[in-house]
C-alpha cells in the first residue's frame, strides 16, 4: 500500500497502565506472577498487588497494546481512530481525553464495571510483567461493531489479547475486510498464544496481512527459533514480522527475509517497545516504504520507548525521533 492520507482504526483492550518499579524480581515470586508475562487476575488481586506495591515509584497512562501502537501512529502523523470499552468512571474518563489530546477519535463504548487496568511490574533489568483486570475492557463485544465503525480507515489492527472473545474478532475482520481494509495482528504475548494456538492460526489464515511477534510468542506460535518461525509465519500470512530484541527483526514477505537492524538504547523499560514498533512500521507499510525502512522506523520507535518508563515516548523525545524517521524515509 501507498498512501500518504492513510488512516489506521485500533482495536483493543482499553486499558490504564500503572507502570510499577521493583526493587528485586521477588515481587513477582510473592504473588505468583511468571516474569515477562501477562497474566489476568480479578479486581481482588489487581487492588492488593497495587496496594502491596504503593511504596514503589509508578506512574499512570493509558495504555492497552493496540491503544499504544495507535498513539505511536498518530505521532507520526497519520489519521487514527480506536475501538475499546471502558467503565463510566474516572479511568475511563482519563482514557477517553488521552486519546482526544492525542488527536485519535475515540470509539469507546461505557459499561457499569470498572475501567480495566493493568498493574506493569517492572524488574531491574527492565523486563515487565503485566497483572491485568481487564474489568470493561473485555465487555467490548461482537454485538457493539457495525460496519460504519470501519468506514473511511485503510488499516485496521488488532492485538493477541483480545482473543477471549473469538466472535468478536472474528467479525471484526469480517467487517474491516468487507471495507477493503489491511488488517494486522500482534500476537501479544506467549502464554495467550499457547492458549489460543488453533484460533489464531486459524483468524490469521482466513483474513491477516500482517502478523507481528517477538521470539518467544513466534516460538510458542511455530515451535521453532526466529528464522525458521518467521518463515513459517510467512506461509500463512502476507507480511510476518519476528521482533529479535538487541538483533533486530526479521520481516518476511513474498518468500524472502529482510534483517532490520536494532538501534543502540539504553534500556529502563521495555514495556510498548513491540507496541511501538508495530507503529513505526505499520506507518512506513501504509506509506509504501520497503520493508526494510518500515522495519528500521519500527526499531527506532521501540528504541526511544525503552529509554522511559511507560509504553509512550515522551514529548520530549517525539522531536528527535520524527526527524531521524524523516531521514530513514528519504535515505
């Protein structure tokens, strides 16, 4: 695709991230958390691991995977939109302006049950752990999209950890594809796609140009290690992407692979860093540059966001990473 007015509709897990920094990786031994996964815990939890933890640094944003790669979009310039649900409460409120002062038109969905959050455990070595209650987020379902939800995008995007609900999924790619629409999904997270191995292959083959992993959700998608994954990947989808960290990624399309560099970083936070790549290169796709700059604005998006705490690049930040993608562009 080619095309400089193209705008890109989200779907996801409405979210709010409360980014929590640990002292020692221990925190998760005591509430029994896998470390770099994510896990879903009822309301009961998620306030005693919050309350457990209120002597360590946080801050709070909006967050969600899907939601994240679509403000990353936005800051680069291309017309966004996004679907999610969310309680009528203070969270949801604070979700809805976030996405208005980010220049993305919300297409949020109230329910009764609180807004979903997701405590994001952050260990020394920057690696995060995600406790999440998705409360109203996961009220979002097949029976709230329409076809007019859809009209006027180009792109559509979906994340892995929508897949407790396969109706709503399944219908949304329908729609998005009845538009004429690319759709691109982001595997999320190892432990959603063990549990959901056969849907996924299955949604992915049926209606998925683009599928994005890092290493460990490719392996737990394919059984195998990153070149042999993405090659894999590459027979069921039109664009597979396996995020290699430090390495790089490897991008396969029309039967070949395209190595993308990583940019040096020094790293506090990894969590948004595959959000953010999705933006970075679901904004050079869209623009119809190759994959391998699309790869490269991709890395350097992920580079920036693990030198903060959170899943966004801050304002001080978006100056030096749009022009270093200006110049990717017109290499």
């Amino acid at each position: 695709m080619n095309n400089k007015n193209a705008t890109i509709l989200g779907m996801g897990n409405a979210l709010v991230d409360i980014m929590t920094k640990l002292d020692s990786d221990s925190t998760l031994q005591e509430y029994n958390l896998p470390k770099g996964s994510m896990q879903l815990v009822d309301n009961v939890l998620s306030e005693t691991i919050d309350h457990g933890t209120r002597h360590l640094e946080k801050t709070l944003s909006s967050g969600g995977s899907a939601s994240n790669t679509i403000h990353g979009v936005a800051r680069l310039g291309l017309k966004c939109g996004f679907i999610g649900c969310v309680g009528n409460d203070k969270l949801g409120l604070f979700f809805e302006e976030d996405m208005r002062n980010s220049g993305i038109k919300p297409h949020l969905f109230k329910e009764e049950t609180a807004s979903g959050k997701a405590i994001a455990l952050v260990s020394p070595d920057s690696e995060r752990t995600f406790a999440t209650f998705l409360g109203a987020a996961i009220e979002l379902t097949d029976l709230h999209l329409d076809a007019a939800l859809f009209e006027g995008y180009h792109h559509f995007h979906i994340e892995g950890y929508l897949v407790q609900n396969r109706n709503l999924i399944s219908k949304a790619v329908k729609l998005a594809k009845e538009k004429g629409m690319t759709v691109s999904l982001d595997l999320a997270s190892y432990n959603v796609v063990e549990t959901n191995l056969d849907f996924l292959k299955e949604v992915i083959a049926e209606g998925i140009d683009i599928v994005f992993a890092n290493e460990e959700e490719a392996k737990a998608f394919t059984g195998m290690e990153p070149r042999e994954a993405v090659i894999e990947l590459g027979k069921i989808t039109k664009v597979a992407i396996v995020k290699t960290g430090a390495k790089g990624s490897l991008v396969m399309c029309n039967d070949e692979i395209t190595e993308v560099e990583s940019f040096k970083a020094k790293s506090i936070d990894t969590t948004g860093a595959g959000d953010l790549y999705a933006s970075g290169f679901l904004y050079g796709y869209l623009n119809g540059l190759s994959l391998k700059k699309a790869g490269l604005i991709g890395s350097w998006l992920a580079a920036n966001v693990i030198e903060v705490i959170g899943a966004k690049i801050d304002d001080n930040h978006w100056d030096i990473v749009l022009e270093r993608v200006k110049e990717i562009e017109n290499a």
